[in-house]
C-alpha cells in the first residue's frame, strides 16, 4: 500500500489522538497531507508528526475536503456533528467513540474478527467497539469458531488512560498530593483512583454502568450473535496504561486448555503466553505499547468441562483505539 491518503485527524490533543499520530507513523500508514484538528481552545497550537510540525485547526467542512481519511477520537458529539460531515466530504470515517457503533448502516469492527465488513460502508463511517469490546473480541473469535461460544462474564481492570489524558494528569496529581498528606483533587475522575478502585461510568436504573452494556451490545453486533449471553463488570484500576481482563467463557462443546492454546497461538493479533507461575501472566506495564491481544493463565474451569477462563491483556490506547482504526483504513485503502 503505498499510494498517499490525505488524512485528518481529530482529537488530536488527546490520549487516543497521540496514539493515533504514532500508530500511523510506526506502522508506516501512507499519509499523504496531514491535518490535525482539536477543539477550537486548542486552534493555532501544535503537534509533532515523524518530526514535523502542525498547526492544530478547528472541526470545519472545510477541513475534510480533499481528504480520503478522517479518523475520529474526540468524543461522541463531535463525531456526532462532524463525522457526516466528513463523509460527505469524501473521507472514509473511522470513529472511534460510542456515536455510531449501534447505528445498523455502521459497520462495528475489529480486523481480525469482521475484516469483512469494512468494504462499503453505507454511510461511509465504521465504527471502532470499545477498548475493552476489542480485546476481549480478538481473544474470544478464534475460541468461538473452534467451540461455539455461549456464555462469557468478564470483570474488566481498565487503565486510567481510558479515561483520556486529563484523567491521566489528575491521578498523578492524586499520587503526589496523597504522598504530601494534602487531599487528592477529584474533578476529571469521580474519587481519587491513586490506591483505589473505582467504578466511573454512567450507570443505568438497572445497575449496569455504561461500559457494561456496551460491552455486551458489541460483544452480540460484532460476533452476530444477538442472544450470546454476556456478563460484563467494569471497573477503573491504578494502572497507567493497558486494560486487563479476566473472562470466563463457556462454549458448546468442551474445550481443553491445550486446544484452546493451540487456537490462539494459530490466531491473527493475539500472543499467548502460557507459562504458570507468580508473575508469568501479561501483564499492563510490558502490554502497552505494543500491537496485540495478549492472552495468558489459560485455565480448564474446574466445575464445567465446556468452560475456560483467560486472562486478557491490550493497550486500550492501540489495539483498544488507535491500531484497530489505522488497521481498518489499511485494509480499506489496499480492497
Ligand atoms: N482513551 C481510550 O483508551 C479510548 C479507547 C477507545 C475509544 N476512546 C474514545 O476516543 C475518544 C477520545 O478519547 P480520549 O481518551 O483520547 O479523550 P481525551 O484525551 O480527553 O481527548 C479528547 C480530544 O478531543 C478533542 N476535542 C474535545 N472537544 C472538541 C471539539 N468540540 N471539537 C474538536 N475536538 C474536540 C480534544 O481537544 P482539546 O485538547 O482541544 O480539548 C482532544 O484532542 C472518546 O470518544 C473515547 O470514548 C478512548
């Protein structure tokens, strides 16, 4: 693929628009004209693309025309107001918030999981799932095409850059105000995090936060399974970057521990690391930064010979946002 494609990138100030910046550079994208695009507070400031210099612009119809990319990372409204406009203006639109995903003419994607869903969009956007819907669908696919999935609950340990980068900023002031004895400020976040555990999406009248359910809506568009049964607790860790997760999955037929290492080392984006031992597991802190699912602490279910659990490790700022869009527009441009 190497014929340029005259990108825009919005958000590009925050934690999903940085990573988008350097995935599209590490991974050698072909971008042809650059234009990086924030909220107007951000207008006339700049940011460093392979070393250059840009000038940050505000969301315009203008700013789209004459592109053939636009990729989304500055929150549901945004892409709300302006992701048709884009389209409109010719760019394939790769969103990354919640605005589109259950839209029926928007394609939700994870490449190695529905790469055929990506040619043709009818509104010309594709939707990226939720940083934790895409791990958990990388390391599952490959699973429920060898044994039938049923049933999977799933208990989330998310990093603080999935909150974006003034959640980011205030942990650290967290850390340092709790560290002098002074009271941690609480704004971006809804508690201090620095040595807790928090629980930090809007939560519905049924007790289900937000990210609960998306995971389960996803979970059911992207497998094409609307009765899959999914189970899904969320929770805000004190880890800088890269969500963890510890899924339990049941299938239609019993799969063994070796089998099913035997399927994810065979599967696209996924590193199985199968040593047993204190601190073998993936783990956040050597997971971010890099590309793939990671998938440890493979376990035959004790009670339930169709059961497994697995311990799922990605960087929610790649995989879980900027990867799988610029792995979207790749395969889009080269079809
Ligand atoms: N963080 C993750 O791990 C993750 C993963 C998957 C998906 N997402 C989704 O990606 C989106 C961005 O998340 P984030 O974590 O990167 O948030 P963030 O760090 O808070 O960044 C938000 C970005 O949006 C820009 N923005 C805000 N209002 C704008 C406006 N009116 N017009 C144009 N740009 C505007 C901000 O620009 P200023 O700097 O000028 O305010 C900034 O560049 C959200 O929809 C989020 O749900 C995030």
């Amino acid at each position: 693929m190497t014929t340029p494609v005259d990108t825009v990138v919005v958000g590009a100030t925050g934690a999903v628009g940085a990573a988008m910046l350097q995935v599209l550079a590490d991974r050698g994208f072909p971008v042809g004209r650059l234009r990086v695009v924030a909220s107007s507070r951000s207008a006339g400031g700049k940011v460093t693309f392979r070393g250059r210099e840009l000038t940050l612009e505000a969301p315009s119809a203008e700013v789209f025309r004459g592109s053939r990319l636009a990729l989304f990372s500055a929150g549901a409204s945004v892409s709300r107001e302006w992701g048709p406009v884009a389209a409109r203006e010719g760019c394939l639109v790769v969103d990354n918030s919640s605005a589109f995903r259950m839209d029926p003419e928007v394609p939700l994607v994870v490449p190695e999981v529905n790469p055929q869903r990506i040619p043709s969009p009818p509104r010309g956007i594709i939707a990226n799932p939720n940083c934790s819907t895409i791990q958990l669908m990388v390391a599952l696919k490959p699973l429920h095409d060898a044994a039938g999935l049923e049933h999977v609950v799933v208990s989330t340990y998310q990093a603080i850059s999935g909150k974006g980068a003034r959640a980011v900023a205030e942990f650290d002031t967290q850390v340092r105000a709790l560290l002098q004895g002074e009271p941690p400020p609480v704004s971006v976040l809804p508690g201090v995090l620095a040595g807790n555990l928090l629980c930090d999406w809007k939560h519905e009248p049924n007790g289900f936060s937000e990210e609960e359910l998306k995971m389960v809506a996803e979970s059911q568009k992207i497998l094409e399974l609307p009765g899959l049964r999914v189970s899904p607790t969320c929770v805000r860790v004190p880890v800088r970057n890269a969500h963890s997760e510890s899924v339990w999955a049941r299938f239609s037929r019993p799969l063994g521990r070796e089998e099913a290492l035997a399927v994810l080392r065979r599967a696209p984006g996924v590193l199985v690391s199968d040593a047993i031992g204190p601190g073998k597991h993936p783990q956040p802190r050597e997971v971010s930064g890099q590309d793939e699912v990671f998938v440890g602490r493979v376990r035959e279910d004790l009670g339930d010979p169709q059961a497994l659990s697995l311990w799922v490790v990605g960087d929610n700022l790649r995989k879980g946002a900027a990867t799988n869009a610029v792995q979207i527009a790749e395969r889009y441009f080269q079809a």
